[in-house]
C-alpha cells in the first residue's frame, strides 16, 4: 500500500515496491515528473518519473551482475515507522551476492524539501562493494527547450548522454521553480534526460557509473560496517 506524507502544501506519495517516490506535488502542481510507464521510439517500455535510489549501484551493474541502477529500485520494501511528515522503509536483505546486506531508507518532507537518508549495513563476513545514488526526475512541463544548471543555460536535447560533475551541490532553475539539490557523501553527478517526457534528471551519486571500473577501496563495506548516505532537495515557486 502506498504511503502518503503531508508538509505544508506539499504531498509525497510513496510506493514500498522499490522505494520509489512516485509524486511529489504542491498546490502550484508537480515538483517531481510523476512516476509512470513511457514508450521509447523502438516500442520498449521505459519507467520514468518520481525518484527512485539506485542501490548497490548506480549506473550499470557491470562484472556485477546487477541490473542498471542495481535492485533497490524493485524490491519490496517494509514500511517499519511513519509520521504525517516522514517515513523509514526497512530492507532486511538483498539478492544473491547481496543477501547480507541490509539498508534503511528514510524520506523526510519538509514543507518545501525533502530529506532522502540510505543507510546501509553489511551483515556477512565479506566485504561488499557499495556505491548508491538518488534518480530525481525534476518537472519540466513549461520548459521545452532548455533550463538552468548552476546559472547556465543547458539544453535538454544534448543530455540524452548522461554528464557528469563533482561538487556537494547543485541547482536548477525551471521557468516555474528553483531547486537546490544537496550531498556530502554522494558528490558525482549525474545530469541527463532521454526527453522521452518534461523532466530533467540532476542525481547525486557515489562515483556515477563506478561497477563498469575496477572496484576502489572506498566503495567497500567491510563486515560488520555501515554507511550513511544523505541528499536533500530543495525548492522555491517563482
């Protein structure tokens, strides 16, 4: 059952299949580009929209066997705690090399923010390789040609390849809201739209696409370890 969060004007809707935040509105309309299912011009089925985590990986899973953006995004999550504003979804385990690795997974909505907090543990003897990140599809219905990133003109047909920068944070500017999008600990990101429908994707991640290299020391979680990972969005009506 979908789990609803109020803050002010503002309404999160959120799914525990995959943990995904399929709206995010205010009484000035969508914030985020709703979750739904897209078709791309070859025919093939694309689900886009809301903001999903992209868990063990971002990007594609490589020697890994995982699936792009890993299988955070599909598995079903418990909801252990809610409030009016704020909800903890619980995965005890993930699939195969994963099984032992357990996360948590908190959404805070704060009138106009939302706080997304991963934490995550590995519980097996053996160190496994994290690297996450958060997938926000950004609204951009009254934009059709380009936005603002960062003070600069970027247009959304030269991003069908994803582009990335490092830093902790960044902004968007629509022609209806301002965002701010902050992390300490995911400081890749990840700017791309398959313009497939109005949104842009700005996502913090832990390296972007790091399962198509070889593994690094701080990716890997030791037994008995666990890490946080924390990203906030920020925004203001025009």
């Amino acid at each position: 059952m979908e789990v609803e969060l109020w803050s002010g004007g503002s309404k999160a809707i959120i799914d525990p299949q995959g943990a995904w935040i399929t709206n995010l509105s205010d009484e000035y309309g969508d914030i985020l580009y709703p979750k739904r299912t897209l078709i791309a011009e070859d025919g093939t089925k694309k689900l886009r929209g809301g903001c999903h985590v992209c868990f063990p990986n971002f990007g594609p899973g490589g020697k890994s066997g995982q699936p792009q953006h890993g299988f955070g995004r599909t598995l079903l999550w418990e909801v252990t705690e809610k409030t009016e504003r704020s909800v903890l979804l619980t995965l005890t385990h993930g699939d195969d090399a994963y099984h032992d690795l357990s996360a948590r997974l908190i959404y805070q909505l704060e009138n106009t923010a939302v706080i997304m907090t991963l934490e995550v543990t590995n519980n097996g003897d053996k160190a496994l390789r994290v690297a996450p990140g958060f997938h926000p599809y950004f609204s951009t219905l009254h934009d059709k040609e380009e936005v603002s990133i960062d003070g600069e003109a970027c247009r959304l047909d030269e991003l069908s390849e994803a582009e990335f920068s490092e830093g902790t944070e960044r902004s968007i500017e629509t022609s209806q809201r301002s965002f701010k999008i902050e992390s300490q600990q995911l400081r890749t990101w990840a700017l791309w739209t398959d313009n497939l429908a109005p949104y842009v994707c700005v996502e913090p991640t832990f390296g972007g696409f790091t399962f198509l290299k070889e593994p690094s020391q701080d990716e890997l979680l030791v037994s008995g370890e666990t890490r946080t990972f924390v990203a906030k969005v920020t925004w203001q009506v025009k």
